[in-house]
C-alpha cells in the first residue's frame, strides 16, 4: 500500500515536470511583430527603428504567461531613449506584438539651469530639430526632480506638479487634435507663460493674441473640454482672438464667452 502511494507521488511529480517543461517550451517568446505608429496612424518600420531581433533580446526565453508586460516595456524604453514603446499584445503561444512610435518633443522645462525636454508621454527626449518647444515652467514654482535621464519619465520630487504636468500634456495633445501641430503650437500659444495654475486648481492657457483660456477642475475630462475650447476661440462668429478676453471652461463643458456671461 506503502509503494502505491510512492509510486502515485512519483507519477505526479514527473507530470508536473513535463507539464512544465512543455509549457516552458511551448510559451516561450520565439518572435517579435514591431508595429510603430506616428501621431496619424500606423506606419511601416522607420529604417533608423530598433529591430524586431533587438527587441527579442529583451524577451526571448521569457514565457509568455507569467512574462511583465510593464517591466520588458520600461527595459525597452531605457535601451532606445529616441523611440516610446508604449503597448505589447501577447500573440500565443510564443510572440509578442510591440507597439511603439518615435519620440518628439513637445513642451520644455528649465530645470537647474538646463533645459529638458519631454514628449508627449512625459519622457525626456532631444530638442527637435528646426523648431522649438512651448516653455512650460511657468506652471511650476518649484521645480525639485527626481529623474530627468534621457529615456525616462520625467518626475517631479512633488506629486502634486506630476499631476500638473500630466494635465498640461493633455492640454498639449488636445491642441494637436485641433490641428495645431507641434511646430506651431508656439504660434499660436506662445514661447514662455502659456501654462498656470490659480488659487481654485484652475488651469490657465495665455494665448499669443493676449486671450486666457480658464479650464476649471482640469483634471476632469480635459481633452474633449479642450476641444470644444478651441472650437468657440478659432470660431469666424466672434473674435475672441485678442488681448483682455477670457474664456471659460466649466467643469461640466460649459463654455461662457464674454457676451454670454
């Protein structure tokens, strides 16, 4: 009876192993699909892009099951500071689909006498070529970091200005949808002093033409809020395109404009 019992352990151990082993086989990541996007859409791979090879070196062996999305794609952005990777689909049994697109400018700080950069997601990147970024400083009185390295997502020592900096990033990227692209935007928004927060949370947009767009509780559904901003301030009907207006955004997406106060 003794030995029956053995024997069954035994059995189920060794099924154990080969169960696996076949799965640590079977799961492993063996293939790479590079999917790179630009701001308009998908796009085939840039010839200065990464490899679907070089991104294997990250991945290969891993199993597909128990494998961190979270941590391969921080390794990835570490290893490539020019590129954002930003999504993986696991493709089972053993490939992963990573979704990534290149990094641009978008908005500077200046931070201990230097100037940084940070794209769109909030990571440090180059200055673009050709053109310059809206200064964005103005936001913040103090301005103590903890990571400023190039590839990396720039945090402030306050969490408070992270938050900060993560609604003037949406603001940013809700300009974009309205058509202003990033070379213009200091066109239209300015170089420094664009960007303020009052005493009630509110967020403050100056404009060139000497207009304040006043965004209250920022934090709250911004982007579409932003865009139906930027629908009444470009509209023919009313010139709010001049020094002195305000207009205001409410929280629920109301928008009071001078004469409808």
């Amino acid at each position: 009876m003794k030995s029956k019992k053995i024997i069954i352990s035994l059995a189920v151990v060794a099924v154990f192993i080969a169960v696996i082993i076949i799965m640590a086989t079977v799961f492993a990541v063996k293939e790479v699909t590079l999917i790179p996007h630009k701001f308009s859409g998908i796009e085939e791979v840039p010839k200065d892009s990464p490899s679907p090879n070089d991104i294997l070196k990250f991945t290969k062996g891993k199993s597909i099951l128990f494998m961190s999305k979270d941590k391969v794609l921080d390794k990835l952005n570490a290893a490539y500071p020019d590129w954002h990777f930003f999504y993986i689909v696991k493709d089972f049994p053993n490939i992963i689909n990573v979704h990534y697109i290149k990094r641009v400018a978008v908005v500077k700080l200046d931070i201990s006498g230097n100037e940084v950069y940070l794209d769109s997601y909030g990571y440090v990147t180059e200055k673009p070529e050709g053109w310059d970024c809206i200064n964005i400083s103005s936001a913040f009185e103090h301005r103590d970091v903890t990571a400023s390295e190039r590839g990396k997502e720039f945090k402030f020592v306050d969490e408070n200005n992270n938050k900060s900096l993560k609604i003037i990033l949406e603001a940013i990227i809700a300009s974009w949808r309205c058509k202003i692209e990033w070379e213009d935007m200091t066109t239209v928004l300015g170089m420094t002093d664009v960007f303020k927060f009052d005493s009630d949370g509110s967020l403050l947009i100056n404009t060139v033409a000497g207009a304040t767009i006043k965004v209250k509780t920022p934090e709250k559904n911004l982007t579409s809020r932003m865009i139906d901003a930027y629908s009444a301030y470009f509209n023919d009907k009313q010139n709010l395109q001049q020094e002195g207006v305000v207009l205001i955004v409410e929280s629920n997406g109301n928008i009071i404009m001078p004469n409808n106060k």
